[in-house]
C-alpha cells in the first residue's frame, strides 16, 4: 500500500509541476489556481483513500501545503494552519481519514 500511495504522490507532483508552469504563463486569480488544483491534483492524492485512509501518510498532505503556500506566494515555513485557514482549506490527509469507514459489524448478510 505504501508503494500504490507513492506511486499517487508521483503523479500527482508531475501534475502539480505542469500546473506551475501554467501559472507562470498565465495570470490567475487564486479561486482559478484552487480550483484547477481540485480539479486535476486532489483527485489523484486521494485515489482510493477510501482504503488508505486511516493510515498516516503526510506526503499527500506535503503537497497540498506545499501548492497552497505557492500560491500566496509565502515561504516554506509559512506556518501550516494559517495558509489553510486563509484558504478555508482542509488537510488533505484530514480528508482522507474522513472518507475511511469501517465496515458495520451489523450487517445483515
């Protein structure tokens, strides 16, 4: 499972980077960035989380902050929780976590 996350955090870095140039490119506004972030990164870090997500897995977290500070255009060390509150944004790990469910024990078979 840990290879299948790391393989997602690849190609979903590869997308992050072609976004990057695109923004250098383009003049947008910060609701475009998010929203093409939404669009085309987020659905890949949390493929199959349904899975994965109870597990700790910070590098999808990592590159989430990592575009977000990017696009306030803030340093690194920008503390975490003040990008995601400014974006009204969540963990995406955070998310992850929330679409894992375990199964009822109750279930009718």
């Amino acid at each position: 499972m840990i290879h299948a996350v790391k393989g997602l955090n690849d190609q979903a870095l590869k997308t992050y980077n072609n976004l990057l140039s695109l923004f250098d490119k383009l003049d947008m506004d910060i609701k475009t960035k998010l929203s093409l972030i939404d669009a085309m990164v987020v659905p890949i870090l949390l493929y199959c989380s349904e899975v994965w997500g109870i597990y700790n897995f910070t590098d999808v977290d990592k590159i989430h902050i990592r575009f977000c500070k990017n696009i306030f255009d803030v340093k690194q060390r920008t503390p975490n929780a003040c990008i995601y509150g400014e974006l009204g944004r969540y963990p995406l790990g955070l998310i992850a976590k929330e679409r894992f469910q375990i199964p009822d024990q109750n279930y009718e078979k």
